[in-house]
C-alpha cells in the first residue's frame, strides 16, 4: 500500500502550475480511479482490522432489529443510515466498509490531485490517514473524506462547497462541525456576509446533530478525562508541517485562498499541540487533529520545491519525506500500543 505511491512519486515529476489548473476539478482519470477501487477494497474487505471492529460489529447486530426512524434517532445519521441499507440488502458488515472505503477514498484521491505532487500525498496519507484513520476509525474516516473534498473547495473560494461536503461529513461523525469555522476565517471575499451564514449553518448544524448528544460527549470526553496513548505523537506529526508552512510561507505557490485556508489550518494545529499541556482529555484533541490531517500532505507535496527550488527535480527531498513517512509506518506498525489490533491485515476475500 505504502510502496507503490512512494515509488511512483519517486518517479513522476512535479505537475506544473498550468497543467495544476486543469486537474482542479473532480474529474479523474483512469490510473486514480484504479487507485481508488484498490483502495475501496482494501478498507472495505478488511476482516478484523482495526481497534473498534468488534463494536462495529456489535451496531450492525443492533440495527438489524430496527426500524429507520429509530435508527437515524439514536446515532450519527449518515453512518446509521448506510447500516440500516445494508441490513435490508443483507450487505453485511461488509457492505458498510465497502461504502465507507468508496466515500474516503474518493474524497482522499480529490484531495491529492489537488497539491503539485499527486503520488507523494498520497504516499503521505497511507501510514495514518488511511490504515490508521480509515481502517479504524469507520464513521470518521468517512467524514474526514468528505472533509478533504471540503478543504479542495474552500481552496477554490466555493465557501458553499466547503460547507455542504463539512455537514455531509457531520451526518457520519458529529465532530466534523468543528471545521466549519475555518470557512469565514479562510474567506477572501465578503467575509463579513460569509461568517454571518455561515454562523447560522453552523448553529443549526449543532441544534439537529449535536445539541441532545454534547452532554455526553463532554462527560465522556472532557470529565473523563480520556486518555489517547499516541495523540501527543499525532498532534506533533500535524505540528511539523505547520511550521514548516508558517516560516517559509512565502516560498509555496499558493493562490492566495489556498494560502488563507492552510494557514489557518496550521495555526490550529500549532493550537491543539498547546492545549495538549493544559487539557486533561487528549483523545477529544486528538479527533479534532484528525481534521488537520490534510496539512502534512499538502505541505509535504511542496517541501521538495520550498527546499530544493521549482525548477528542479529534486529526487532528494522527495526521498526524504518517503523516508520520514517509511518511517512512521514501520514505527507504528511495530512498535504502537494498539498494532495488533491492525497486524496482520487480513482481507475477506482471500479467507
């Protein structure tokens, strides 16, 4: 999973700011749509991966002896919505990954084409975004996709996009709310009339998906005090490149909107590392920096330029940030608290 994208960013030069343009749109060629049949089916059709595929289990066997409207009451509408489908049509669990995996991963291949180099983010994103996140983290991970074709919007100035992909994604993780704000701060035209609607999406977002549940999840979260082991690791990992962006900012060809949003995005993620000191529940930090996940591939698709200069190949920096992220896959794999629960990667389809 891991190799294939490296090498071939290894490989593939550097997609110049004109041919950039033409692929700013959704339109993917055969080549990313393979990728993200692979990619579908290797999170979809993972059997006992990841730390919460019992309970996942457990809400499928649930919902099966429910009607829809009771259902879409009692969890995150979206997600329990794709369950009581796959009931009906005796999907199986399967058949919600599968969906799942299709959602995340179009919003991830989106996302990629987005930054001048293609196959070295999503070289990025295979250690945590997807085995990690994806894998692991279903209703979330669904939300992240959504997110990502969000953040490609809002770097295009569609304010109403951003926000539209951002509330889908709530329907399957209510935390995706969270990123709703960034829409007026990354704004570059009427930013008052912006932040005025936008305001009013995001209350009524937080009357229909947040308001009967947020007791809970401050109790749970907050009072609590729940504990993510590895979340001051991640919280650095989102750190890394939000320094890199704010002190060599001036060196990453960004159109000015694009400029705004990560740079945003970079001054919250340097905000979430400082209240790591002084809140007592990482893990609701830690699904919060799950959002800003994107910046480490957007600002590491742009280093081997910022480093080496635009007009060069620059095969080293490439192969150094292939080898930060080899790195972190092998770190992780071997040596994380909950890796077994992802190791050995098994795939139904070959039981």
């Amino acid at each position: 999973m891991f190799l294939v994208p490296a090498l071939t960013s290894l490989k593939n030069p550097r997609i110049n700011a004109s041919r950039l343009a033409v692929l700013k749109r959704f339109n993917l060629n055969g080549a990313w749509w393979y990728v993200i049949i692979v990619l579908t089916l290797l999170i979809g059709y993972r059997y006992e991966v990841g730390g919460d595929w019992g309970n996942f289990l457990r809400n499928f066997e649930y919902i099966r002896y429910q009607g829809l409207s009771d259902a879409l009451y009692e969890g995150d509408p979206g997600y329990q919505l794709l369950q009581w489908i796959s009931v009906q049509f005796d999907w199986n669990i399967y058949g919600v990954n599968l969906i799942s995996g299709l959602l995340f991963s179009f919003g991830l291949i989106v996302f990629c084409r987005s930054p001048p180099r293609p196959w070295l983010a999503l070289a990025v994103a295979i250690p945590y975004l997807v085995i990690v996140v994806a894998m692991g983290y279903t209703r979330q991970g669904i939300a992240v996709g959504f997110a990502m074709l969000g953040l490609v919007a809002l770097g295009r100035q569609s304010v109403r996009q951003f926000v539209f992909w951002v509330v889908l994604g709530a329907t399957f993780h209510k935390s995706a709310v969270v990123l709703l704000p960034i829409a007026a701060l990354a704004a570059t035209r009427k930013r008052l009339w912006t932040a005025v609607w936008v305001g009013v999406v995001a209350g009524v977002a937080y009357m229909v998906l947040l308001e009967e549940s947020v007791g809970d999840l401050y109790m749970n979260y907050v009072e609590a005090e729940m504990q993510s082991q590895g979340a001051l690791v991640r919280l650095l990992m989102n750190a890394v490149p939000a320094v890199i962006l704010l002190l060599g900012r001036r060196r990453f060809e960004m159109t000015l909107s694009q400029q705004r949003l990560w740079m945003w995005m970079a001054a919250i993620s340097l905000g979430l590392l400082a209240a790591y000191s002084l809140a007592p529940a990482s893990t609701a930090l830690d699904r919060i920096a799950l959002y800003m996940v994107p910046l480490q591939l957007t600002v590491f698709t742009y280093v081997p330029e910022v480093l080496g200069g635009s007009r060069r190949r620059n095969k080293l920096f490439v192969s150094g940030v292939v080898l930060y992220y080899a790195v972190v896959l092998f770190v992780w794999l071997n040596f994380a608290t909950h890796a077994d629960y992802w190791v050995p990667y098994q795939n139904w389809l070959f039981l």
